[in-house]
C-alpha cells in the first residue's frame, strides 16, 4: 500500500474493499498492516475502508518541530480524504484519538463527514482522564513499554477478559504494540489528548452522530462520553453497560459489528 506526502509528512495508508467509504481510526495504534482482524468482520467486503498511520507510528513520519494537537492529527485526516478525492465519508472513531479526530472532521469540514460514530472518547478533558492519561505516560517514560502495556491493559479490559487473554494481550505482539520503542510518538499522543476541548464547538456538526456509552470503561466512561451527545444536534446515543474500553470477545465483537452496519445502512 503507498505512502503520501500529505500535510507535511509522509503518511502510510490503506484502502481495502468497495463501496461507500468510512474512515476507521482507533488510538494510540493503527488498523493497518496486520491489524485489519480489528475491525468489524465483514465491513471490507460491504464497504471501501480507509486506514492509516498517526504520524511517529509504523510507516508514517512525524516532524517533532510541530506540536502535536487533534488538530494537526485531524488535519492529516482531512488532507488523505482529500487526497484520495473523497466526500461524503462515514467517519468512525474508537477507543481514544481517532474519536476526537471524528469529530474535528465532522466540525472543520462538514463536506466530508457523511455520518460520524464515538466511542471511548471524550470532548474536554478534566483531572481524573488528564491525571490517567499522564499516569500511562509517566509509566512508559520510568518503567518502560511492557509495563505501560500491562497498566493500560488492565484498565481497558474486563477482568474476566483479561484473566482469559493474557498472554495473547500482553507482550510484543499485545495491545499497543505500534509504541514499542516509540515513548515520544507516545508523549506526542498524550499531548494531543491531554489539551483536547470541543465541547462547546460541538454544536457545529451536522452529521448524523452515534455515541456508543460504555458503562464499564475506567477511561472514557459515560463521564466523558455523555457530554459528546448532549452537545451534538440529534446525536443518539447508545449505553452498553457490559462493554470495558476495548470491545473485546465474541459476543460483544458481534453486537458492535451489527450496530455498526445497521448505523451505517441508516445513512
């Protein structure tokens, strides 16, 4: 798959299957590469899905000269839909950046965002995700990578998950594998997120908007959630009070994908 001088770095990014388009953007990862078993089973044979590298990560450049803001990250965003001539995009966003980026696409330039889908996301940020998020970073930076891996996996997961899982979730081919050796493109990251505040720019989407609420998430819980759709016009919103930060297992895999199409079959 090519890589692009878009925005001022070169980017990697993938198009895979065909029909409407919907941009997939998760956290502090990528869906590309060896990771497409991420995403919903079957979305590539029913729809053309766009992924990408953040920049610092896998194929993609960063120019650290630049400060990293959602800003900058939604920019590349709109910079590759731009690139591949592409309107009208269902834009989907899960577990941290790649939401708020949604939304920055949705808000800064509505000719592109089709529909939009949040979850695990947040639209201003107060101490207790902001003291989080820079915990995961102080972790990394001090303890290294693998215990950065297991203090975010602990809070992402079940318990019953993650005593099930554990030996698949942690280690080199874990969760969050793409920042193994990459502690800036992490602090980049936390950057990002830490200084992030929509919340009273929100009312400038106009898309359809599905907030998924999950009740047991210790990150971006309905806490910081709530707020998006309430700020969102005629944003509907959905609480799965069984579902952690990362949808993981079988049954919950099949309730989001089905949730997903029929969204998507909606608009």
């Amino acid at each position: 798959m090519p890589i692009a001088r878009i925005n001022d770095h070169d980017m990697y990014y993938e198009v895979l299957g065909k029909g409407d388009s919907i941009l997939c953007m998760g956290g502090w990862g990528t869906f590309a590469h060896d990771n497409h078993h991420h995403l919903a089973r079957g979305l590539t044979d029913r729809y053309q899905v766009i992924l990408f590298d953040y920049r610092g990560i896998c194929d993609s450049s960063d120019d650290l000269s630049i400060p990293s803001t959602m800003q900058l990250h939604a920019a590349d965003a709109i910079a590759l839909l731009d690139h591949l001539k592409l309107k009208n995009v269902h834009l989907m966003g899960l577990v941290g950046i790649g939401a708020c980026v949604c939304q920055e696409i949705a808000m800064q330039r509505p000719d592109l965002a089709r529909s939009m889908l949040n979850m695990g996301a947040w639209c201003e940020v107060d101490d207790f995700l902001r003291d989080q998020l820079e915990m995961f970073r102080w972790i990394h930076e001090k303890c290294g990578f693998y215990e950065f891996q297991q203090a975010v996996t602990l809070l992402s997961f079940t318990p019953d998950y993650y005593n099930a899982n554990k030996s698949k979730l942690l280690g080199p081919q874990g969760g969050w594998k793409e920042l193994i050796g990459k502690f800036v493109t992490h602090s980049r990251f936390v950057d990002a997120c830490v200084n992030y505040d929509a919340k009273d720019r929100l009312a400038a989407v106009r898309c359809p908007a599905l907030i998924i609420h999950a009740g047991l998430d210790q990150v971006t819980s309905p806490r910081t959630t709530i707020p998006i759709e309430k700020a969102i016009p005629g944003a509907k919103g959905i609480l799965w009070d069984d579902v952690a930060h990362v949808v993981a297992g079988k049954e919950q895999k099949i309730r989001f994908a089905n949730t997903l199409f029929d969204w998507l079959k909606q608009n």
